[in-house]
C-alpha cells in the first residue's frame, strides 16, 4: 500500500470511529450565554410556554433580573434568587443575593407572548441588556 492510501485509510477509520462520539459536543444546554458584559444571543425568539435557560460561562457573578417596565401586561416577573420585583431585586443585590455563578443556570417559563426586557444588575451600565420576544 503506497503512503497516499494509507494515510486516506487512517483518515477515514479516525473519522468513523469519533462519529459517535459528538453526543457532548452537540446542542448547548443553555439557550443564553453571560459572558463578562453581555448575554449571548442578545436577543431570542421563544413561543409562549417554552422555559428559557440562561448559564453564566464567564467567571463573574450575574443576575437575570426583569425590566418591570418592559415586560407585557399580565405577565408574571422573574428575577434570579425568586424577588417577585425589579425593586427587591436590586434592593437585595451586595454581590451575592440573586447572583448566579460561574457555570450556573437559571430558568423560566414563559406563558403570555410579548418582549421581555432583562438586564445584569452589576453589569447593567456596562450594556448587560437582553430581550426575549415571546411568540404565540
């Protein structure tokens, strides 16, 4: 067998054999990322009753934190560490109260359509602002 062959050979045994192994390197388990200053897609599209996972993959401490002025009427707020206000979010934000950290997640469903403003506490003047547009 001349090197050409062989080399094309060991290509494609390696090639098959890693086939089955992309199971941990397939979809992401997060729909936004928190990067140092930024979520990650900045804006996404959900449809009503879809739950929407944010992970911190960067080593700062974040809040999801929603903009009570923009949400839609009659939807339900939502704050990591469970405040059931902007106001008592920011309240009880001193670096650790609603943080997420490093490789964490937080989740919520979303069950009226409209755009959802949300923000970082601590990074907010930094520009850490997202939208989720909620579709029927």
């Amino acid at each position: 067998m001349d090197r050409r062959r062989f080399l094309a050979a060991v290509g494609t045994a390696a090639s098959l054999s890693l086939a089955g192994c992309g199971g941990a390197l397939g979809k992401d388990d997060y729909d936004v990322g928190m990067t140092g200053t930024a979520f990650r897609p900045y804006s996404l599209t959900a449809s009503v009753g879809d739950e929407v996972v944010w992970k911190n993959t960067s080593t700062r401490a974040h809040t999801v934190t929603a903009d009570a002025d923009q949400i839609p009427d009659g939807a339900d707020y939502f704050a990591s560490g469970g405040y059931d206000s902007e106001e008592a979010a920011r309240e009880a934000w001193d670096g650790a109260n609603g943080a997420i950290t490093s490789d964490d997640y937080y989740r919520h469903t979303f069950e009226v359509p409209g755009t959802y403003t949300y923000l970082c506490i601590p990074h907010e003047q930094a520009g850490m602002v997202g939208t989720v547009t909620v579709e029927e």
